[in-house]
C-alpha cells in the first residue's frame, strides 16, 4: 500500500507588482534621485518582509502568512504600500502561494 502525500499549508505568498508608466520628466528625475527605489527598500526593512526580487519592470515580495488568510495578507500588505506611498509606482498582479519561502516556481518570472 502507498504511502499518502502529505499536503503542507502555506506559509508564505509570493506576490508579484507590475512597475507603473512613469512620464519622461519622472523617469529623468528618478535618474537622478531613486525616490521609489529607497523608498522601496526602507519598506522592506521596516516591515521585515522575507524576499525582494527584480526583473524586467516586475517584482517579487515574499510575504510570510502567519496566521492569516492569503487574501488577508495581500490586502494587509497593499494598504501598508499605500501608506508608504509605494501604490505610486506599482501595481499588483497575482499571488501564488508556498511552504518554502525560497522556492520560486519558474513560471513567476514570465507573467507579463
């Protein structure tokens, strides 16, 4: 007889954002000074998020769940982007949720 599968809960989501258009006169000044950029990463930080990753004009934050519903965390963690003013330059895109925070499936990375 089989053993059966074990089917683990999530622990973390990993949630993907879509950079925002940026006028040419907002690009030009954020050559000079990388508001989004510190602002992004102080962010982090301050919130003890797991994971933070670039590619092409998306990101990736790994959000831990804790006791929390996804649905819950993704709503915790849009509003406290609002509030640091992050909601300016990024948009949301999907979620895909996980036991192992440093597992990233490789479909993430072509989501357009």
């Amino acid at each position: 007889m089989s053993q059966p599968t074990s089917v683990t809960k999530p622990t973390h989501t990993h949630t993907i954002w879509r950079q925002r258009p940026l006028s040419k006169m907002q690009k030009l000044v954020g050559l000079f000074i990388p508001k989004a950029d510190i602002k992004l990463f102080k962010f982090v930080v301050k919130h003890k998020l797991y994971h933070m990753d670039y590619w092409d004009d998306k990101l990736r934050l790994t959000v831990p769940l804790g006791n929390k519903i996804p649905e819950k965390a993704l709503a915790d963690l849009g509003a406290l982007m609002e509030i640091e003013g992050l909601d300016k330059y990024w948009e949301f895109v999907t979620q895909v949720l996980t036991d192992d925070p440093l597992k990233v499936d490789p479909r993430v990375y072509n989501i357009k």
